[in-house]
C-alpha cells in the first residue's frame, strides 16, 4: 500500500471507519483525559496520530477542549479526507460504550455553541468544572474568551489564521527532506511561534489572563487550549495547564486514577515512532 502525502490526499472522503487492529495493545486507564484544537478539516490536523491517542487510552471522561473541528478553514475550501471521519466515529463510539465527552467550543466551531444541551453520553457546553481524584477543582474553557484580538478585532483574527495556515502547510514539505537525510519531525510553525519575542510574550500574558480569569470561579486549577502550548505551571495559588493541540505538538492532558495530572505527547508519533508521555516536574497540588 502505498502511503500519500497530505498534499496528495483526497479533499474529501466518507468511506467505512476504518478497521481496529485484531489484537491491539491494553488500553491504559485514565480518569479523564483532554484534547483541544485538532482542526479537523485542515491538512495540518494529525487525525491519524490522534486515533492512536484515542485507541491507547480508556478514560470515564473525555474533554474536546475547542476547535476539534476548523470551521473558519472550511468555509475557504472542502478538506474532509477519511481519518477525519474516523476521528469523529471514534469519539461517537467511546461515548456510545460509557465514556462520557464534553465538548467546549473554540473559536473555529464556535456555531456549535448554539447547540448547548445534553446529548446522551455528550454534553455541549461553554465551559466545565471538573473534580479530580484528590478533590481539586478545574475550570476547563478553550481560551479564545481571553484573546482579545480574537474577541474584539475579527479580521485580524482571519488574518492571522491564514497566515499560520501557511506556515502549517509548509510542514509536510519540510519534513520529507528531513526523513530523507534521517532527522525528526520539526513544526516550522511551533519553531516562528517560539522565536518571535512578541508571541512568547503574548503567551506569557495569556497564561496569566485565564489564571485571574479563573479565579471568579473559586477553583484550584484552570485548563484551556487555543494557543497550541502545551504546559503544566503554577501561578500564585492557582495550577495553570494547557493540553497543546494536535497539529504541531500532538499531545494531550491526562488525569490519572490517583488525580496526578500528565501532559502526554503523540509527536514523535508523526514520524512513525511510538509516542511518549512525560510527568512534568511540577508536582499537582494536594
């Protein structure tokens, strides 16, 4: 079988799941796990290497924490190839089997919003507090709700969106010389975002809006995705995390069953190695 490249794949496809592995490896047990900003509908969304997220892992929660699907992108121009439908099947069925999901829009599917309710085993809704093992409180929103040109200056926001969607388009390119001369997988668009003093600065500044904005609601923890950063940080009395996102550094956050929260990351994944999950040094509060 020969495998295509993103560029080479359909704009469109809506085939038969498909098929699980005969024998596949245990699933690992979470209590709950998050993932924010897939961008399905885009050719930078890693849905394959999600599925393998989604396949490894068993969890009684799953949090969509925004933007699973890029609806901005959509409007400019169909992209739908098959693992994006085998992503949404996949999370249908956890749902269908016990998990419970909550999807808390983003800016990309923000239309979905007008959909908030109860669905089965699916709950629509603008943001979540969530109780960990140890008794903690997190307050899980995607984020866009802090970013001011996102709320205020929605042309720029188009803007800016374009522009990354360049950058994110020049990856696959990129990486084929890579593995060609034997190097791993590199985000152009994660590599501009880090070197640029005002996007570092304005992550910083980020972190520290959705922690004070956090704390109206009395809660130990704040989790959020949108600005593709994935970190575990404590900011005064308040735990700050963000799960990444799954089209530059494919990971996901994960609370184990004694509450021990862990950033997981599929990256190494996109490159055909096994992925790896990491305890940040930071230990999560009593």
């Amino acid at each position: 079988m020969i495998a295509l490249s993103p560029a080479e794949q359909p704009r469109f496809a809506f085939l038969p799941p498909s098929p699980e592995s005969k024998d596949p490896a245990p699933a690992r047990r979470v209590r709950a796990a998050w993932i924010s900003d897939v961008h399905l509908g885009t050719r930078g969304a890693n849905a394959g290497v999600l599925l393998d997220f989604l396949r490894d892992y068993d969890f009684g929660t799953l949090y969509i924490v925004g933007d699973l699907i890029d609806i901005w992108q959509l409007r400019r121009g169909i992209y739908w190839p098959q693992e994006h439908n085998d992503v949404i099947q996949k999370i249908l069925r956890k749902a269908r089997k016990g998990a419970h999901v909550v999807y808390i829009p983003g800016n990309h599917d923000e239309m979905v919003s007008a959909f908030d309710g109860v669905y089965g085993n699916i709950t629509i809704e603008k943001h979540a507090i969530h109780e960990t093992a140890d008794g903690r409180r997190i307050l899980v929103i995607h984020g866009h709700e802090l970013d001011t040109v996102v709320q205020n200056v929605k042309w720029l926001a188009f803007l800016g969106d374009a522009g990354y969607q360049f950058l994110l388009s020049l990856n696959p390119a990129i990486n084929f010389f890579r593995r060609r001369f034997g190097l791993g997988y590199w985000s152009l668009s994660a590599y501009a975002k880090k070197r640029v003093k005002d996007a570092v600065s304005f992550i910083g500044r980020f972190e520290e809006e959705v922690v004070r904005y956090a704390a109206k609601y009395s809660v130990d923890a704040v989790l959020c995705g949108h600005i593709h950063s994935a970190a575990i940080r404590q900011i005064g009395n308040v735990t700050y995390y963000n799960c990444g996102d799954w089209v530059e550094s494919c990971s996901a956050m994960v609370e184990n069953l004694d509450g021990r929260m862990e950033i997981v990351s599929y990256l190494t994944a996109t490159i055909g190695a096994r992925a790896t999950s990491s305890t940040p040094a930071l230990a999560s509060p009593a």
